[in-house]
C-alpha cells in the first residue's frame, strides 16, 4: 500500500529523518515507537503531506506523492489524521465538526454527512454529545469526537500522533478502547505512542524509530522480548545507562564512585542498592587491575526502571581472560555473593573482546 524509499526531512537545527526505508502493507496495524525527537510525528506528517519531505519518495498504492504534480487533496482524503490535541472547531458543535469535511471536501449532501456523523458518534460512545460543543467535553472526550471526525472521510489509512499524550491519565483507556475497536475492522494503522503496553497489544508491526530511520521492524513478540539491535533493548526495557572507561591501573575511583552515587540518586535507586552495585563496580575493577597486562576497560552500568534491576557489563583487552578464575578467590566469592549471575564471554572481533556480565542482587 505504502512504499517509502529513502526519505529524509530537515530542519535548520535538527534532521529527524536522514535515510527512512518501509512498506506497510494493506491492512498492517503499526506502532512506532522509540525516544522524543527521533522523528515518529515528522514521519507520519511526511506520509500525509502536511510536511514536504527534502528527498526521497512515497509511494502510495504505487503513485509517488512526493512527486511536485500529485494532488495533495485528493491524497490527503485517502490518509486521515488524528493529531495530540485534537484540533477541533470550538465554534461548531460536535456533529457539525464531523459533516464539515465530508460535506466541502468530498461533497456529501448534509444529510448523509449528518447521518454517517451520529453512526460514527454512537461507534465511539458519544452520540449523546452530538450538539455539544467542545469546551463541554472532557479532553478523552475530544480525542474520541477527532477520532469519529476522521473516520467521516473513510480514509484508506489512519494515522494517530500520540492519540493519548495530551490526557489525563484516567481518560487515556477509553480513547484505547476504541483504537482498539478501529483496529478490528481491518483499517490500516499508524499510531505513534509512548504507551508501550498498548503498542504491544493493538499492533501486528512495531517500527522502533532512531539515528534518523527505522532502526528496527518486527513483530511485537520480536521488539519487546527479543529486540535485535542494542537501542532498542534499552529503550523497550526502559534501561538507564551510565558509562565509565578506565585507561589505567591509577584511575580515580572516588569520582567515579561519585558519579555513580549520582546515577543511583537520578533514578531513585535504594541507598542498599546503590551499595551493592558500588561494591560489584569497586570488586570488579580491581580483579581486573590484579589480573590483566593492559589495564583498560569499559564499565557499562545499565538500570531498568521497568523490572527494576540492574547490571554491569565490562569490557577489557587482551587475549582471552577469564577473571572469574583468577587466583583471587576472596574477590571471586564476594562478587558472587552479592550477584544473581557472573557470565564471562569472548567476541574475537571486538575491540574490547573479554565481556564480563554481572547481574547485581538488589534483593
């Protein structure tokens, strides 16, 4: 249905898209999700031409919409938009939003417009607000009413910009509700979203969005529990990820003891934890110093706020050296002790290729 080729969008101090390749096929149901600023909005407002892209091409059902001469209008009938803050006529009522552009846009008598506009309403709960005008709904309200407004053009594709972002939590379940509801019939979806739970239930594709593209495409079993690329894991599993490279045996300890203090307190870990994950740092580190030629290694703390755990991965030179056997066999049982698992690994081509993984016991 929808072919995009090497599509990018800039601005003056910012390039969103730089190289994004996708097909959606008929019928796909698709989330995209992944960190603010990596152009998921700029994405779907390219597809609907209410962005220019500055290369690139989109193909819609085989016609190239990027093209100078496409008819946008007729275009933009085949995509319907559902934006973040609904965007709503204050000055019109609730059904009179929903006729006005099957009536000026498609030329529907009144009417049928009115008809189609109260079967819509009763579709998503608010048939009883038809002569309401918006400042008397709620704001789930508005985003429903914005939902049955698009439907009243019968798009080919709907696209939904973060449906739920500008709600109150309490009212984010019954704009989902009748997503959900959409998705049954079969239309074709795009929904950008933050709400990952939901991204994982209503979809059949999840595009994960960054470094300007699509960074990775599956299924949503795929995405959340088996991502194949290192950004997606931590953005799906929430992890937080804090950095340290040690370039020799004297390094300073206490600041960087320090900044992981400080990493702990950001993200609210227990002071119990934040011992235990200063231990497992201060005890690998110096197994290593004791027991590798080169002293340099990377020391890569990630946190996931999501199953609240939290793990160090090191990363040192040299030929293959497990540290776990070393002839320290104090240092060896404390990190035991106070880890769920000590897993070494060995990736010949890496320039780091020892890998220590330590999953710290927070409990």
């Amino acid at each position: 249905m929808i072919r995009i080729e090497h599509l990018r969008k800039e601005y003056d101090n910012a390039i969103p898209l730089k190289d994004v390749n996708v097909e959606i096929n008929d019928g796909d149901i698709i989330a995209v999700i992944g960190p603010s600023g990596t152009g998921k909005s700029t994405l779907l407002r390219c597809i609907n031409l209410l962005e220019r892209p500055d290369d690139g091409h989109i193909y819609f059902d085989g016609e190239d919409i990027t093209d100078r001469n496409c008819d946008i209008s007729r275009i933009r009938q085949k995509t319907g938009m559902v934006f973040q803050n609904f965007n709503l006529f204050n000055h019109l009522s609730v059904i009179e939003n929903i006729m006005m552009s099957p009536v000026r846009l498609k030329g529907v008598s009144r009417q049928e417009a009115f008809d189609k506009g109260i079967e819509l309403l009763r579709m998503v709960g608010l048939v009883e607000k038809a002569f309401n005008y918006p400042d008397e709904l709620s704001g789930g309200q508005k985003q429903r009413v914005a939902i049955a407004r698009t439907l009243a053009m019968d798009p080919e594709v709907i696209m939904l910009d973060e449906p739920t972002s500008a709600l109150d939590p309490t009212m984010v379940g019954e704009v989902e509700a009748v997503i959900r509801e959409l998705a049954k019939l079969g239309r074709t979806m795009l929904i950008v979203t933050h709400e990952m739970n939901f991204a994982r239930s209503i979809s059949n594709r999840v595009l994960y969005m960054d470094e300007g593209g699509i960074y990775e495409d599956g299924t949503p079993d795929e995405i959340f529990d088996n991502p194949g690329k290192e950004n997606t894991r931590r953005f799906v599993k929430k992890l937080k990820v804090l950095t340290l490279d040690i370039s020799s045996r004297n390094y300073d300890f206490l600041s960087m003891a320090s900044m992981i203090e400080n990493y702990c307190s950001k993200n609210e870990i227990a002071m119990a934890c934040t011992k235990r994950i200063l231990l497992v740092f201060e005890e690998t580190s110096q197994l290593l110093i004791n027991s590798i030629k080169d002293p340099r290694f990377k020391a890569v703390l990630e946190y996931s706020e999501k199953d609240k755990s939290a793990s160090w991965t090191f990363s040192y030179a040299g030929m293959q050296a497990d540290i776990t056997k070393s002839d320290d066999e104090l240092g060896i049982k404390v990190l035991k002790g106070i880890c769920e698992t000590v897993t070494y690994s060995f990736v010949q081509d890496n320039e780091l290729p020892n890998q220590l993984c330590l999953q710290v016991r927070l409990s």
